[in-house]
C-alpha cells in the first residue's frame, strides 16, 4: 500500500513538473508571437529608413530633396551635362548661360563658386575635383502608360510629375537629351506653345495651344504639357539633360505641387528665342 502511495507521488510530481513545463513553452511561445509582429515591423522600419554607411553611422536611406536643394541640383546637372558634352568642367558662368551651346538661363549665383581649376567647381561649400555624383544631377523620365511626365533626382526620388498629350503611337527612341532648349518657338502663339525642349529626330517636349488635348493621345509623337508646366521645368532643365521612357507610373512626387518657381527676367528670355528660325516638330 505504501509503495503504491509512493509511486502515486512520484507519478503526480511528475505530471505537475510537466503541466510546469508545458505551461512554460507556451507562454514562451505565446510571448514570442506577441513580439514578433513587433520585431518584423521594427526590423522593416529599420531597413526601410535607414542605411549603414562604411565608417558605421546611421544616414536616412529615403531622405526627400529640400527646396534649398534645388540651386545646387540645378547647377550641378549643368556642370554635369557641359563636361560630358565638350569634356571639361565650365571656367566660368557665361560657358553655361551664354554662347552657342546655352546650357542653363539661370544661375543661382548664390549657391555655387568657380575653382581656379577648370576641373574645380564648389557647390555650397562642398568641392568637385573630377566629377559630379550622379545622385546631384537630374533627368526627365516619360511614362507613357499613364501619360505623365517626371523631373527626376539622379538618384531615383521622383521630384515632380505632370499630365501630357503624347503621340498616337510609340516614341521610336527609349533613350534620348535635350538636344535643344527654345523660349516661345514660333512665336510662342502656335501648336508648339511657349517653351520647348528639343530630344531628337524632330520630337520634343513643349507646350501647347489646346490644353484640352492634354491626357490624350493625338499627337504625331511629340509630348505636349500645359504651357504653365513646360514654363515650370523649363529653367531646371540644363542642355543635355537625359530622357527615358519607363515603364508604370511615376512613384509619389516629392514636390506634388510642381517644381519652385523660377522667375527668368525678359532679357534672359528674349536671349532664348530664335525668331528666324521655324520649328517643324512631330506635334
């Protein structure tokens, strides 16, 4: 009887110990599967925000462009464009603003200096010795499938988006630059509206007399914007500038409101315009 009683204890102690630890592992478990959904969300957030530079400090990996970033963008693209075009860093300001190749109509004087070098140039404070990074220039990206036109960051960050007229069939080209950057072709009062950005084999991006043709498809290939648009962009777009056709549609625009205005004083524009000389483009 006793030896019975004993083996009873024994069994009960043992069921108790296990109920102890079964009860353990699911609490465990129970805890983990609290915290995971933490630890995924914070694990993503973590990656999605930030980066891991070589010398190990943190750096925001999605960090939008400020508008105090815009001088610097546009001189830079400028710079950029000229060196690949003629193979050298401009010496001066009128290499970017004036003669035959007109690369810019406006300098933020403000936000950038000269080297003694012609392969120095200084933007806020930072010097460029033999080339400018491909995050400070910008490019022009069409997505034909939703008709919108994008200013875009060197880097990818869509800066702004607009809706335009496009070309009843495709653009033979996939890859082109601004070949050519004109205030008010053709007077400024025809099909070919107040500005145009010329890409190749007589297409171009412009502006337009009928705005109500804009979301449509009807052109005979050119890209048409409103003419308050083509005006917006048309001081941040530098000679050379590239264009792309991509694929789907423009992500989120970090200016959804347009490109900052850039004022261009009458004399600036008047220096833009080539009233003898007709443009015949596939408008």
């Amino acid at each position: 009887m006793n030896a019975y009683r004993m083996s009873s204890h024994r069994k009960e102690g043992t069921n108790n110990r296990t109920a102890l630890w079964i009860l353990l592992v699911a609490s465990i478990i129970s805890l983990l599967l609290l915290l995971i959904p933490f630890l995924i969300n914070n694990y993503w957030f973590e990656e999605n925000n930030f980066y891991y530079s070589q010398d190990n400090h943190v750096v925001a990996a999605e960090k939008k462009t400020a508008k105090s970033e815009l001088p610097t963008l546009l001189f830079l693209n400028a710079v950029k464009r000229f060196e690949e075009r003629t193979g050298k860093y401009p010496t001066t300001e009128s290499d970017l603003s004036n003669g035959s190749l007109k690369f810019l109509s406006h300098l933020p004087k403000e936000h950038y200096i000269f080297g003694g070098s012609p392969l120095e140039v200084s933007a806020d404070g930072v010097l460029y010795k033999r080339g400018v990074p491909g995050e400070l220039t910008l490019e022009i990206s069409f997505y034909p499938d939703v008709n919108k036109l994008a200013i875009v960051r060197g880097n990818g960050e869509v800066l702004s988006t607009y809706p335009v007229a496009s070309g009843k069939e495709p653009l033979p080209f996939l890859k082109s630059e601004v070949s050519e950057r004109v205030v008010e072709p053709n007077g400024g009062k025809d099909a070919l509206g107040t500005r145009g950005l010329v890409l190749q084999d007589g297409y171009a991006i412009h502006g337009t007399d009928n705005p109500f043709s804009i979301g449509g498809r009807i052109t005979k290939g050119c890209i048409r914007l409103f003419n308050d648009h083509i005006e917006e962009i048309y001081p941040y777009v530098a000679l050379g500038t590239p264009f792309t056709v991509k694929k789907g549609e423009p992500a989120a625009a970090t200016f959804a409101e347009g490109m900052p205005a850039i004022s261009l004083s009458p004399q600036q524009l008047a220096s833009e315009t080539q009233p003898n000389k007709t443009f015949r483009w596939n408008h």
